[in-house]
C-alpha cells in the first residue's frame, strides 16, 4: 500500500514537473536550441561541436534579456512585471479588507434580505469577464480610466470580491460568537472587538483568500488584454502581444519571464502553506 | 425579497448609465500632447518595412524637427490594437498603416481623414501604381475617393533554396524520379511535385510552407493565390453576390489542393503565422515557401546566393498574387495641428526623391509606377524583379466595410475545409451563405 | 435581542455595503447595457445603435456556432473538472498518510496552479509543436507516430483540456487535503477500536466527510472551466471552430467582429444559465453549512 502511494506520487511528480523543469532548460537556452530538431537537454559549459548532440550551451542571457523591449510593446518585462506587481497588491489587498468585513456584516448581524444580497455576491463569480468587458469598457472610457492601473486595481478587486466574501464567512462562522461577547462585557466596542478578537483569529482565513486573490488578480488576461493594451499592461498581455513576432517568439525570454513572474506567487504561497492546509473547507466540516 | 435587491440594482445601474451617456458625447474635445518638440506617432505591423520608415522619419526630424516615431505591432495582434484604439474618443497613432482590407472600414467609420482635395496638391495621383490606388488608397474601389496614401505595396511570393535547387545530386534524382530537369516551379502542378521531392521527414528537410494561420488572416491569404488561380472567386465579379460565385467548382478544386500541399510541410504546416512560415525558411528545413515579398530581406541577408526568388506559380494560364502592402492613414479622432503635422510627414514621404530613398530600405517597394518598372529598382536586390513582375497580378480580399466580418467567416469555414473537419464543397456552401447574410446585414447586398 | 439588532444595523450595513456597492455597479451597469444593446445592431466602433428587435437572439439560437460554443465548454467543464478531482483526490490521500518529503513535494506540486494560464498557453505551443516540440521529439524517439497535438482537429480541444487538468489538479488536491485533515483523528481512532477494514473506514468515514468540501472544489472550479479563455487564445485563437468556447467566442465575436449587439445576446443567454447554476449553488453551500455533517 504504502509503496504504491509512492509510487502515485512520485508519478505525478514527475509528470507534473517535466514542463517546469523543461521551462527552466529553455530559458538558459539561445533561442536556436529552444526550436531545434533535436531536443536539448543537458546544459553544458560550452557549446557542443556536433549539432544534433542533446548538450547545449548554457547562458543567462535570456534573464539579461528579459530588459529588451520587444515589438509591439513599449516596456520591457520589468515595466509591466511593475504593472503587475502594483495591480496585484493593492487590488488583493482592497479584496481581502473590503471582503473580510463584508462577511463579518454577514456572518454576525442580521440583515434584511441577507440570504438575497449572498447569492448576488456569489453570482457574481459565475459570469465569464468577456460577458461584461464591453460595458466596463464603456465605463472606463467615459471615467478615462482605460489603461490606467487604478482601473484595473478597481476591476480586480470587485471580481475577487465574491470569492473573498464566501472564503471570509466560511472562516468567521467558525469563529466562535462566545469570544466577541466576552470582549464586549469587557466593554469594548463592537468595532473594537471585531479588530481586536475577530480579526487575530481570522488570520488564517485572511492569509488562504489573499493567496487565491493574488494568483487570480496576477494571472488575469481577459480584461487585461481589452482594457489595459496600450497602457498599463500586466505581464500575461504583455507576453500574449508578442504572439505572431516575424523573427519568432523569444522563447528562452518567455521562459526565463515566466519563472520569474511565478516566483514571487511561489513565495508568498509557502510563507502561508500550513494556513493553506487548515482553511480551506469552507466551514464545511464541524469539529 | 429577490426582486427587492433587483429593483435596487436596476435602479442604481440606471443612475450609472445615464451618467455616461451624457459624458460620452463629449469626446470631441481632445487632449493635445505638448511636450516640447512637435512629434508623430505611427503605428504600422512589425517588419522590415517599418524599420525603413523609422529611419526615413528620423531624416524628416533633420529636415524639419518634427519627430516620428514608427510603433512595430506583431501582425496577430494588430487589427484588434488598431481598432481599440479607434473605439476611443483619442487615437494613441497620428498616421495608422493600415492593412489593405481596412480602407472601408475606416473611410466609412469615419476613422481615417479624407484626403481626396488635399492629395492631388502633393503628389501626381497618375504616378501612384493604379492597382495600389484601387486597392490601398481608395474606396469605394475606382471612386475617386481617398483615404490613405500609398507607403507599400506588396505581394506575394516564392523564395526557394537555390542551392538545393542546383546541387547536381538533387537535379539527377528529379530528373530520374519525374522526368523533367528541376526548375523553379511554374505552375502548382510543378510547386507540388518540387515539393513532394524535397519532403523528408527523416532527414528533417521538408517541401513547402505558406501562410496558413488561422488567427487573424493567414490561411485566407494563403489559400487566395490559388483560388484565383484555379479560377475560383471571392465573389462576383460586378457585384457582391456570393453564392454561386464562391462555392464553386473552382475554388473548391483549389482548396483540395491547398489541402495535398499541406502534407508536403513540416508537421503542423497547416496552422503558420507569417513569421513561423519565414522560420520553417530559415532554420533550413523547407525548400520553398510562399509569403509576402517585403519580408524576404532578412531571408536574402541571412541566406545570400543560396536563396532565389520568383513569382507565385500559376494554374492553366492564371497567375494572381494575394495583394499586401498598405496606406498610410491620418487618424480622424486627433487634434486639428496633429493632422496638419500627419499631412506634412506624408506629403514630404510622397516626393519623388524621398520615394527614391524609399526604395534604398530593405523592401521599400514604392507605389510610384515609374520608380517601380525602373531598371534601379529591379536591379536592386534579388527580390526586387520578381516583386515589380508581381505588382500587375495582385488581386486583393473584400475591403468593404464589413470585411472583418467576412474575414472572419473566411477563416472559420476554409479552416474547416482544410483540416476536414468539414467536406470543401459544404464548407464553401456555408460560407457563401454566411457571407450574403453578413453583406444584406450590412446593406451591401 | 431584536433591540441590539437594531443599534448595530447601521455598523452592519456600513461593513457590507462597500462591497455591495461596488458589485452592484460594476455588475449590474453592464447587465442593463447588455440588455439594452442586445435589441440592436450596436457595434464596436461608432454608428448609431438601431433596434433590430429580436434578431441577434434569433441567430444565437440558430446559428451552430453558439451551440457549438455551450455544447464544448459543457463537454470541456465536465471531463476537465472530473479529472482534476480524481485525480487531486488520489494525490491528496496518498500525500495525507505521508510521503518522503512531504512538505517539498507539496509545494512543487502547486506550482501549476499558480502559473499564469495566458503565458504557460503560449509555452504550451512550444512544447507540444507538431515538428520541434519536445513531446513530439520524445514520443518518436520511443518509435511511436506522434500525433499534431496542437493542429489535429479531433485532438486540440483534447490538448487544452489537459493543459488545464495540468494547471488545476494542484487546487483538487488543496482542498482535499485541507479537507483531511480535517477529519477529527478521534474518529479514525474508534473506527480502528471496532477494527473497521480499511476500505470500510473510507467509504464510511472519509469519502461522506470530505464530500462537502469536494463539492465546493468542483463548484468552483466548474466556475472557472466555465469561463475558459486564456488556454484557447493562447493555443488556437478565438476564431478556430473544434476549440471555441464561451469565452473565446464572445470575444470573436464582439472584438473581431466588432458585433457588440449580438456580443450582448449572446452575454444575456449566459447569464440567465449562469444564474440557474449559481442557484444550484447557492442552495448547495447553504444545505452544507446548515447541516451539522457529522450528525
């Protein structure tokens, strides 16, 4: 039993892997050994003799290149990984507070058409972006909001809002009542006890939505790519605009940009990985 | 209690939208960019081309310390970036190079500057190359009516290894295997056995690519070379009727062998975008390839005398070359003093000894008739000749309006053709019809 | 009790109406434009809006391709989501009971989810490429016929389907083991006193424990299948007929095209199925926090 777990694991390890581990070859490659014939493989020091071998000659450079400005595009990586990064962060964070609060409202007071105002909320995630760019485009334009970060900050908040709602309500409802009541006979305020009681033990549940906010807000492509093309653009638009280059896609760049656009998600995903393990069952199963 | 939160949210989407509607109609008030030096910003697809007007622009700084920024957008990407743009109440290009098929939609839009009155006092209309005038600067075609200036013109064309071609090897085997000595193909019958003779997969070498993308216009200009040649159509001839002129014997015949030319690439040659059609080149798997001439100088600079260039084939007699090349447009929705700026540039660019310099820049093929047949221009690069004897045979897609639409639709139903996912003549029936339906929407029809 | 209800409503609308606020506006402006524009001719760039009644939903509903669009992203939501839960499912239950290198193992594992699909559908091309593509190079290297992946009309839709399966089985196995260990050691602890079989304590005691938070998991990634967009611009435009989905298809339509009006139908007939599944949903999330699980 135990060996075919293994083995399961291992497997999927390694299926899982080979395109992450192909992507890491690639972008120490020139970009002629990315396209070869003859599948590269083994990185070596210098450039083999034989051209069919499967050792190449590996190189940094494509990381040095990540600072060229391509066709088509009016920065280099680094300026829209900035994009991104500005884009990501505050529209996480704007969703995590704005939700955080929101299913506090929902989880501790009873408000009229509650159970209305939720399934909203909720619906609201159902909708595919490209069924509602065309009138946000429309907004943005009258606004002049239209590449520009803030609008995409605005945008990316309100559609991770309905997933940090649902994730904060499942977190808070676990929160025992008994805990705020106490602090209130202590004399606290209710706005007091909610910073002071509830929010210390959400954390967790904070830390599991922000990660979910983040990799869907520093993904995002469709309304990227409408609203955001001449300005402001975010690294998954820029690398898509670089789709039909006549000297062909800088694939050892498009490697070496994509890990280094993982990365920082990778980081932030293993600081918080225990909180991950803990939270996510949505207050579907009582202890 | 639902219908409560509705009504609330009707209410206040309202609110939003009459908000907008009453700021929306205020876009004729433009920003103007004063930054120090007067600049003009163009926007063109990325290739050889553009970088010659870049450096054109930066002589026209000398002369007049206007600055010009030539802006290179992958092709794939373009028309959507063009006409975001467009939806805007402010261009971010003063002069767009827009693609051929674009000139009815821009005219009528009323996107691109008419520039019927002023052209004719910069340049000779009589020197612009009649079949560029028709297809680039007009429209409607012949009206008399125009809305770009010519830049480019283009076509397509064949660019085979020379030296495969010659190695006496190579000729011995052909002449065995088809009888015949091996020889530029004239004719597709020729294109398909030369191809067919160079196709090994074991030896990583194939016989022919061409343009076969399906994401923006590919496979369209891909397959209209032969479907001219094969004495298929697009449409009618006097009108714009569809049906019966498109699902055609003729067209259908070319699509099929459109289709056995596709086994004669390498693997995946039924889905290349332009620049993946010059990389199967020249990386030095494929004997020939179609595309358009003015991306062959990175081929000719890369390759030297091992690559010659020709004129497309021909089917029984017919020879027509998918039209490329492009106008240059002003953008109706800047200010006043940068059109007036846009006018400036182009009227400087349309005199003969700029057009002169023009042609000195990796294909830079002038609309300018006479520059086009001179011996200067012919002699020029190897492609040249070729090009200038394919100027004569361009024939070009729809450029009503509408023909994103029918391109589109174009792409689609000839994909499926191709990929058999469809049979030709049912794909071909659909289409037509799909074309009537999109030109009666239209009114064109 | 009702008095205390009352002296914090406006604290408790003032912490749920910004997000309210927000959602209706950027959800509910559309909505209306959507409807109003979907009775007309509106297009992407300039003209006048004219009422075309109900045309642009005659054709949604005869024209094949938007058919073809629902029938695939159906087809697309349901094997793409199965998948990912059997197979994240195994791999969490084999992680649970511990693996060498737990910890290391799991994070490489998430790696896939947290890349972004538009940038690894574009490495995905270079990847499975009919002629220089890895795969391709191995699977011939082993004597095998490699198929067109990315151009075969049968097989392409089935490519992107498990490039997703790749990027999203790391977020079934998530929540799964989140959903483990959940599972109160003490129960496992008094299956083993009455020496339950080990296939017994899983169908009795794992499989209906976990299935809640499973379900939620599949919902929510049968709302984002839904929404596929990024794999299929990436790997075979919007423009190609075996690989249109919703998404891609809408944006054909109103961005190519320029067909805003019929965009609007086409966004209008998803909404109304969207809102029968959020539904669905909503009602489920409600019976699974309301119901006392273990009872």
């Amino acid at each position: 039993m135990k060996w075919l777990r293994w083995f399961v694991v291992a497997l999927y390890l390694v299926v899982a892997t080979a395109p992450l581990v192909w992507m890491g070859l690639s972008s120490l490659k020139e970009r002629a050994d990315t396209i070869s014939p003859h599948a590269k493989f083994l990185p070596t020091a210098e450039a083999p003799s034989d051209p069919t071998s499967p050792s190449f000659e590996a190189t940094f450079e494509a990381y040095r290149e990540l600072s060229v400005v391509h066709a088509g595009a009016q920065q280099s990586f680094w300026g829209h990984l900035g994009s991104s990064v500005l884009i990501g962060l505050v529209s996480t964070l704007a969703s995590v507070a704005l939700g955080t609060c929101c299913a506090y409202g929902f989880s501790r007071f009873r408000l009229p058409g509650a159970k209305d105002w939720l399934f909203f909320v909720l619906s609201t995630r159902f909708l595919p972006p490209l069924a509602v760019v065309v009138p946000v485009l429309i907004m943005y334009r009258t606004l002049d909001l239209q590449g520009t970060h803030v609008g995409l900050i605005v945008l990316y908040t309100v559609f991770n809002l309905s997933l940090a709602v649902w994730l904060m309500k499942g977190f808070l409802d676990e929160i025992p009542r008994a805990f705020e009541e106490a602090a209130l006979v202590d004399g606290y305020t209710r706005g007091q006890a909610f910073v002071r009681v509830v929010l210390p033990e959400a954390r967790t549940g904070m830390a599991v939505t922000a990660v979910f906010c983040l990799i869907s807000s520093w993904n995002e492509y469709g309304f990227a790519m409408t609203l955001n093309s001449s300005g402001a653009v975010t690294v998954p638009a820029y690398f898509a605009g670089l789709q039909g280059n006549i000297e062909g896609m800088p694939w050892p760049q498009i490697a070496a940009g994509a890990l280094v656009f993982v990365a920082p998600i990778v980081l932030f995903t293993v600081l918080v990985r225990e909180n991950l393990l803990r939270g996510m069952t949505f207050g579907t199963i009582k202890q | 209690m639902r219908t409560n939160s509705w009504t609330l949210s009707a209410l206040l989407a309202i609110g939003l939208a009459a908000c907008s509607g009453e700021s929306s109609g205020e876009n004729a008030t433009l920003s103007t960019a004063a930054n120090g030096t007067p600049s003009i910003k163009v926007w063109w697809f990325q290739w050889d081309p553009a970088t010659g007007l870049q450096e054109l622009g930066r002589e026209f700084q000398a002369e007049t310390g206007i600055a010009v920024e030539v802006q290179q957008i992958p092709l794939a990407s373009y028309q959507e970036k063009v006409f975001l743009e467009f939806g805007g109440s402010r261009t971010n290009f003063d002069i767009v190079i827009g693609d051929s098929q674009w000139i009815g939609r821009g005219a009528s839009g009323g996107l691109y500057v008419e520039l019927t009155d002023w052209l004719p006092t910069v340049v000779d209309l009589a020197t612009i190359h009649p079949r560029a005038a028709k297809y680039l600067c007009e429209y409607p075609e012949g009206s008399g009516r125009w809305y770009a200036a010519p830049c480019e013109t283009d076509a397509v064309g064949l660019a085979y290894r020379k030296d495969w071609f010659e190695d006496p090897k190579e000729r011995e085997a052909f002449k065995a295997r088809y009888g015949r000595e091996l020889a530029v193909p004239a004719t597709y019958e020729e294109f398909r056995q030369v191809a067919e003779f160079f196709q090994r997969p074991d030896e990583k070498r194939y016989g022919c690519a061409m343009p076969s993308d399906r994401n923006y216009d590919g496979l369209t200009m891909g397959v209209q070379n032969l479907l001219w040649a094969f004495g298929g159509k697009w449409k009618d001839e006097g009108s714009n009727k569809v049906v019966g002129h498109l699902d055609t014997q003729g067209t259908a015949d070319a699509i099929e062998f459109f289709k056995t030319l596709m086994k004669l690439g390498p693997k995946g040659c039924e889905r290349l975008d332009y620049g993946q059609v010059l990389e199967s080149f020249t990386n030095g798997s494929t004997a020939m390839i179609l595309n358009y001439f003015a991306f062959f100088p990175g081929i000719q600079a890369q390759f030297g005398d091992k690559v010659g260039f020709a004129v497309v084939p021909s089917h029984e007699g017919r020879r027509v070359a998918s039209l490329g090349g492009q106008g240059m447009s002003i953008s109706a929705k800047i200010p006043k003093e940068q059109q007036e700026l846009a006018k400036r540039f182009i009227a400087w660019f349309l005199k003969r000894e700029v057009q002169e310099r023009w042609i000195t820049k990796p294909a830079g093929f002038t609309a300018n008739a006479e520059i086009l047949s001179s011996p200067a221009f012919r002699s020029k690069t190897p492609y040249n000749a070729p090009f200038a004897d394919s100027v004569d045979a361009m024939r070009d897609f729809w450029n009503v309006p509408v023909f994103n639409k029918l391109l589109a639709a174009t792409q689609r139903y000839v994909g499926m053709a191709v990929d058999g996912e469809m049979p030709t003549q049912e794909a071909l029936q659909k289409l037509a019809a799909e074309k009537e339906r999109i030109l009666k929407e239209a009114g064109l029809l | 009790m009702t008095s205390t209800a009352q002296r914090t409503r406006p604290l408790a609308w003032a912490l749920v109406g910004p997000t309210l606020a927000l959602l209706v506006a950027f959800n509910v402006f559309p909505l209306v434009y959507n409807i109003a524009s979907s009775f007309t001719n509106a297009e992407l760039i300039g003209g006048e809006w004219r009422s075309v009644g109900g045309a642009n939903y005659a054709r949604v509903f005869e024209d094949e391709l938007f058919a073809g669009a629902l029938r695939r992203t159906a087809l697309f939501v349901l094997c793409a989501v199965t998948l990912e839960l059997l197979l994240g499912f195994a791999l969490a239950l084999s992680l649970q009971r511990g693996v060498p290198g737990k910890q290391a193992v799991l994070t490489v594992l998430l790696v896939p989810m947290m890349l972004s699909p538009a940038v690894m559908g574009l490495y995905w091309n270079l990847v499975l490429n009919g002629n220089y593509g890895v795969v391709n190079q191995a699977l011939s290297g082993l004597g095998f016929d490699p198929p067109q992946w990315l151009t075969d009309r049968d097989l392409k839709f089935w490519s992107i389907l498990l490039i997703d399966v790749w990027m999203w089985t790391p977020f079934m196995m998530l929540i799964a083991l989140a959903g483990l260990n959940a599972i109160p050691a003490s129960i496992y602890e008094a299956a083993q006193i009455d020496r339950a079989r080990p296939w017994k304590v899983f169908t009795r005691i794992t499989l209906p424990m976990c299935a809640p938070v499973l379900g939620l998991a599949v919902l929510f990634r049968a709302t984002d299948a839904l929404k596929q967009f990024d794999l299929v611009m990436a790997v075979t435009g919007p423009n190609d007929a075996a690989t249109q989905t919703l998404s891609t298809l809408l944006y054909q339509v109103v961005f190519r095209d320029g067909s805003v009006g019929l965009g609007a139908a086409f966004s209008c007939v998803i909404l109304v199925l969207v809102i029968a599944l959020a539904t669905v949903f909503t009602r489920y999330i409600d019976r699974l926090q309301s119901k006392d699980v273990l009872a």
